[in-house]
C-alpha cells in the first residue's frame, strides 16, 4: 500500500510540475507558424543572419560548422529562463549542433527580439497552434 502511495505522489507531482506550462500556453494567442523567413535541413549563413531569418552561425575559421538537428523548424515553444524560470513565448526559427551542443535559434512572440539558447532551455510545443 504504501508503495501505490508513493507513485500516485510522483505522478500527481509530475502533473503539478508540468501545470504553469499548460496554463501558459493556453493563455497565449499563437500565430500562425512562418512559411518564410526560417532555417531548416541546413546550418545558418550571414545572408540569413543579416535578412533576419536566423539568430546565430556556427562558424569555424571562418567556414559553418554547424549541422541541423532533427527538430522541426518552424514550431512553437517556451524559452525557459533556467535563473529565473520565466518562460517566454517563442517560434522556433532555426536548430543546429556542434558536437554536443545542441542550440536553436527562436523569435520572441510580438516582437522582432531574435534569441538563441541551448536546446535544453526550451519547451518545444510542436506544430499544431497550443491550445
């Protein structure tokens, strides 16, 4: 009995953890998803850099270095801030690696405000508007 206990806590707690995100997401007016104006299937240039359809390059010596990783581009996600945790409504513009280091590059919702952050610092929500 007190085992059954002990999972009905960690799930309820899991449930509790993931409710802020939820409520967040559905408070949100999303737009539609870019059909421009976004890197995906390739590392990012200066020419996307400088049309503002990319947040940062990967460049080594001066050549790209990053590859694109396997998330999709464009989707809708949450930038967490990890010292405050404040999330931030973001589209996902661009995805790429360096070794094991995994970034995405995102625009903020309303604004022009371009930003890129380690995978792990955000919450992707898929392609379908949240709801």
């Amino acid at each position: 009995m007190i085992k059954r206990t002990h999972h009905v806590r960690t799930l309820l707690l899991v449930a509790m953890a993931m409710a802020p995100t939820l409520a967040l997401a559905d408070t949100i007016t999303w737009p539609d998803l870019p059909t421009t104006c976004f890197v995906s299937g390739r590392s990012a240039t200066s020419v996307d850099i400088d049309s503002g359809c990319a947040a940062f390059t990967l460049n080594v010596q001066g050549k790209p270095a990053g590859s694109p990783i396997n998330v999709d581009v464009p989707q809708y996600a949450l930038h967490v801030d990890e010292a405050t945790g404040k999330e931030t409504p973001v589209i996902i513009i661009q995805a790429e690696e360096q070794g094991a280091t995994q970034i995405v590059g995102y625009q903020e919702l309303g604004s022009d405000q371009l930003g890129a952050a380690l995978l792990r610092e955000v919450k992707l929500l898929g392609t379908q508007k949240p709801s």
